[in-house]
C-alpha cells in the first residue's frame, strides 16, 4: 500500500517498544486504574450528593406548593366569607329601604285620606 500511504514510518514500533513489559510497568499501570477508580468513587459519590439535593430541593418546591395552595384556598375562603356578609347587609339595606318606601307611601296615603276628609268635611260646610 506504498502507493496510496507513502512509506511507512521508521522505526516500527515493534522495534521500539518490547513486547512485554517490565513488572514495573503493570504496577504502574495498576496504580493509574486504583487512582481511576478513586476519582470514579468521587464522582459518584458527588453524583450521589447532587442527586440528593436535587431530591431534597423537589421535595421543599412541593411542600412550598402545597403550602402556597393552602394559603390561596384560605383567602378565598376568607374573601367568599367576606362576600357573604357584605351580600347580607346589602340585602338588610335593601330590606330597610323597601321598608322605609312602603311606610313613606302609607304615609302619604294617610295624608291624602286625611285631606280628602278635611276637603269633604268643608265641601259640607259649604253646602
């Protein structure tokens, strides 16, 4: 394959690197994997930290919600409360209204009995 990638590289690597390693090798190479393994045990456990904040800040959102809701529902309450007397005592003007309009009409009825009275009293006496 000269033609399609030139020549190879000099030296190969076979020449360069034994192809078995000294003892002092795989011990390193132990030591790099026990230190990936601390790092992966690090992470997880920062993972497991996050995932617990994550955990515990859900649970105070719902608990701030439910807690929200509660309060909404008793200001309604309180404003429906509110509603209902004001509706009574807009009803009791009402009522006191009607009434004070139904005497004031009886009122002037009366008069106007009274003072028809009066004027056939004197239509009489003119007589």
């Amino acid at each position: 394959h000269a033609d399609l990638s030139g020549e190879p590289a000099k030296p190969l690597g076979s020449e360069t690197c034994p192809p078995v390693y000294p003892a002092s090798a795989h011990e390193h190479a132990k030591a790099i994997l026990h230190a990936a393994d601390g790092i992966r045990s690090e992470f997880h456990l920062k993972d497991s930290r996050v995932a617990a904040d994550m955990q515990a800040a859900e649970a105070n959102a719902q608990k701030a919600q439910a807690e929200y809701r509660a309060a909404w529902k008793e200001e309604v309450k309180a404003a429906e409360a509110a509603a209902a007397e004001a509706e009574a005592e807009a009803k009791k003007l009402q009522d006191t209204a009607k009434t004070k309009a139904r005497d004031a009409r009886h009122a002037i009825d009366g008069r106007r009995l009274i003072d028809g009275d009066e004027a056939q009293r004197e239509q009489r006496g003119q007589r």
